[in-house]
C-alpha cells in the first residue's frame, strides 16, 4: 500500500497517494488547474507551462502536473501571480498560432479558445510571426495543419506511446521546431495506420479529419444518385454529446429520423453486417482448424475488421499477414451487399448508388479507398463520415436534434441480432447477464465464462445441473443469451471436431 501525503491546496486540506502530481491532488479536491499539454498517463512533460503554480517557501513558479507531493506542501493556484504568468504564457502561444476560429473545426471546443476566454486574453498583445506552413492534405483521413500548432506534443505522445505506431514526432531545431513525419515528407508516405488517435489528443485544431460532408450533400442533391446510409451501433451512444446531451445517451431513433431529414435517404443498421462478419470469420477459423494445409490457413486467426489493425501489420508485421483472416469488415460486407443483392432488387445501377457508412474512426475513411474493396472501378463505400461530421450535417439542416421524436431503420436491413450489437461494444457483454434469471448463477462475465476456462468440452456434456441456490438449470434451456452462448462458438467447434458416433 502506498504511503498517504497530507497537503494543503489553497488552504484546502488534501491527502493524497505519494507520487500523485500536484495537478492530480487538485483534481482530488475539485480545483482545476489549467493546462494545454497533460494527458494523463500519456503526456506528461511540462512543456505549456499554463498549470504553474505557487509553492509556499519556493522561488518562483513550478508545474503542477510534474511536480509530485510532498507533506506538508502549501500549495496556491490562484494567486496574482499565477494568473499573470497564465495569462502572458497564453498569449505568447496565441503570437504563433492562426486564429482562423470561425472557420476551425474545433470552434467553440477548442482547449485553447477556453482558456483565452477564461482569462481574457488580448490576442494581439504580442506580434509574433505568422506561421506559413504547408498544409498536409495527402491522406483520406486526416488533415494536419501546423499553422494552428502549440507544441504541447499530445499527438505525439498517442502515436508513440500508445498507438506504438511512430508516424509523428518533433523535427527541426529551435525557433523552427514542429511536430511532422521523418524528413518532413506528408503522413501519406508514412507507416500512419489512421487510428485519429492524434486528432483525439490535438486540444487546437492542427489536427482533424478530412471532411467529406460537401460530398455527401451533392450526392443527395443529385437526381441521378440514390443514397442510402447505414451507421455503426456505437453512434447512437455518441451522437448525443455533440447536441449537448448527457455522455452515452442512447439515440438511435432521433439519429435515423435527423439523417432521413437531411434528404431523400434511406438509413439501415450496421448490426446485419455484424452478424454477417460473426458468421463468416466463425466459418473461416472451423475450416482452418479442420484444415490439415495449415501452411497456407496458418494459427491463430487474427480478425480483420479493423482497418488501422491491418496496415499496421502490414507496416510492421507483414510476415503475419497469412494469420489475418480473409473476411471483410463490416462495412465493407454491407457495402458490397448494397451495390449487389440491394441494387439487383431494386433495379439500381451500382454507379447510381451512393453508399454513406457513419463510423467513429477515421482508418474506415482508408479503408473505402482500397482498390480491393471495389468492383470494376466502384467502390462498395463511397463515403465514411464520422460522428463529428455527421453532427455537423445535422446542424447545419438546421435540426433541432433534441426534439426528434425517432424513427426506426428502413428495411430490409433494419433489424439484427443482439451479438451485432455487441460486436461492436469492446469488451464483448454486459456482465449482468443471467440464466433463467437465477441469482445464484453468475452466467456469463464478460469473457470470463467459469465452465469455459476448463476447455470446449465441459460445455458440451447436456446433463442438467444444480446452482449453489437449489435451482435445475438445462443447458438447452438458455434464456438472456449473450454473444457467446447464442452463437456456441467453442461447443460447436468442438462438435464439428468429434467423430461422428456409429450406430
């Protein structure tokens, strides 16, 4: 157990484990203290210098998020001068940073705009030279302009530390220091698995993802075109922040009524490709296991729904690429289902159907430019959006979000299995399900199923069993079933590996 620090923060009594950073402890105490360039656990170097603060018996002026505890440290982060030292740091950052923020992605979220107006920043106090740098464009999903950059190396940190991919990092020398790529070349020409992790951790607008809004809006405008989108389960559960709703308010149907609003437009359910991707990989890793030419379906199987996933491997890894499996994404199935079987139903030329996937990640963006998920020159996508740019359709229609009263899915891909759904939850179920509703029986958590631990073949034996409670329960009998048992991976792999009984 760690030994416990008593502090005091702006006379408030504070105790805290030894190693936490001041800014930490502040935290503990509900006071804030500003800063541009923390992340917790991820980026933590001092290098803004907006979260300094007054240490009573110390000279001068000391960061908060690295500087650690100590007992009896008195701690003042709100005195004259604190704020003056915040205030003049803030506009020696803004001397070099383009003030483009009506037009800026990240107008009225932007880390930066905050504390400017918390503090009251004059923009202009200090002349510095206006940035000219280039604007890297070149990839299909993220865009980097240097000219809005602060230097607080966020971005870096998520891509080396956490990411592991080492696309970015801090070129040149002193005055002319930036964050780019090696020898300055575009993210394009880069091991950039497109993950957007770096757009996530950018608190400015030096990073964001390559829009593709105007072209969705001339599609719909188009008489030619008919459109159709299709979104991922996870946007309903993020769709609301962006209209000022409570973090994983779930809105599904007022999210299919907003996009049906925007035009003449059809909406369906990514769950059905989710099903499909379930199905599909399960069928590919029975035919390797059964396959005796394991040179060529080699184990284990890896999925291959993750675009960032699979050019990161081919970056890196290319040597396990045979370990990938060969299934498309979701995304890409229900693409080539909607300019196949769906444009075959409905008399629909494929060059005449414009396909919109709504996704949280920016890789799906890479992922509809690659010429294997294409036929004869058409791609299956023609469009990935993410949830931001999506909010931004919705506002700019001049919908009033909050008020919709919801519509469901078109058919017919409007309804799917509850494993779809939780394809696309990390963590792969919720924790609370039950058998029979059996208190006694903790049923499946999580992955952590207790009979599946023991191997494949405890969960074949068909005798009933008795829980700690008194209760029967029949394994054939399942009610509240989660995507493991609904599905019986790991028994029906190990049927299909028993010989067949002779009679």
């Amino acid at each position: 157990m760690k030994k416990m620090i008593n502090l005091k923060i702006n006379d408030i009594p504070v105790t805290v484990p030894e190693g936490t950073s001041i800014l930490q402890a502040a935290k503990a105490a509900n006071i804030e203290i500003p800063s541009l360039c923390y992340l917790k656990d991820i980026n933590c170097i001092g290098a803004c210098r907006v979260c300094v603060v007054e240490i009573k018996g110390r000279r001068g002026l000391t960061a908060a998020c690295t500087y650690p505890v100590e007992e009896g440290l008195e701690v003042m982060t709100n005195t004259a001068a604190v704020r003056a030292s915040r205030k003049t740091t803030i506009e020696l950052i803004l001397s070099t940073h383009r003030k483009k923020c009506l037009s800026c992605v990240r107008g009225n979220h932007c880390e930066l705009q905050k504390l400017a107006y918390d503090y009251g920043i004059d923009e202009d106090h200090f002349k510095g030279e206006e940035p000219a740098y280039e604007i890297d464009d070149a990839t299909p999903y993220v865009v980097r302009d240097n000219n809005k950059c602060i230097q607080c190396l966020r971005c870096v940190s998520a891509c080396n530390n956490v990411q592991t991919v080492g696309a970015i990092g801090q070129i040149r020398r002193g005055y002319d220091v930036r964050v780019g790529s090696p020898f300055d070349q575009s993210l394009a020409t880069t091991s950039c698995v497109g993950c957007g992790q770096c757009i996530v951790a950018c608190p400015v607008g030096a990073l964001y993802e390559k829009s593709n809004i105007d072209d969705v809006w001339d599609a719909i405008a188009d008489p030619q075109k008919k459109v159709v989108f299709f979104t991922a389960p996870s946007i309903a559960a993020t769709l609301g922040e962006c209209f000022d709703m409570p973090p994983g308010t779930h809105v599904e149907r007022q999210m299919v009524q907003a996009i049906r609003m925007l035009g003449d437009v059809e909406v369906f359910n990514m769950n059905v490709t989710a099903d499909l991707t379930i199905l599909e990989e399960a069928n590919e890793l029975i035919s390797r296991i059964t396959s005796k030419k394991l040179d060529k379906a080699p184990l284990p199987m890896f999925t291959s729904c993750c675009p960032g996933w699979i050019k990161f491997m081919e970056h890196n890894y290319p040597s396990m690429l045979p370990h990938l499996s060969t299934c498309k994404s979701p995304q890409g199935m229900f693409g080539a289902i909607l300019k196949s079987y769906y444009c075959q139903k409905n008399h629909i030329d494929p060059k005449d159907l414009f396909v919109v996937s709504v996704i949280p990640c920016t890789a799906k963006k890479f992922e509809v430019t690659r010429p294997e998920l294409s036929q004869q020159g058409i791609p299956d996508v023609d469009v990935a959006l993410t949830t931001r740019e999506l909010s931004r359709m919705i506002k700019g229609a001049g919908i009033v979000f909050k008020d919709l009263q919801g519509e469901d899915f078109d058919d017919p891909f409007g309804i799917a299995s509850g494993a779809g759904k939780i394809f696309g939850a990390t963590g792969g179920v919720k924790r609370e399900d039950r058998l029979h509703g059996c208190p006694g029986n903790p049923g499946h958590q999580g992955s952590h199923l207790p009979y599946q631990r023991r191997g494949s073949r405890r969960l074949c034996r068909q005798r009933p069993r008795q829980c700690p409670q008194g209760h029967r329960h029949d394994p054939e009998r399942r009610e509240e079933l989660s995507l493991h048992r609904d599905h019986g991976m790991s028994r029906r792999l190990h049927q299909r590996r028993r010989p067949a009984r002779s009679e």
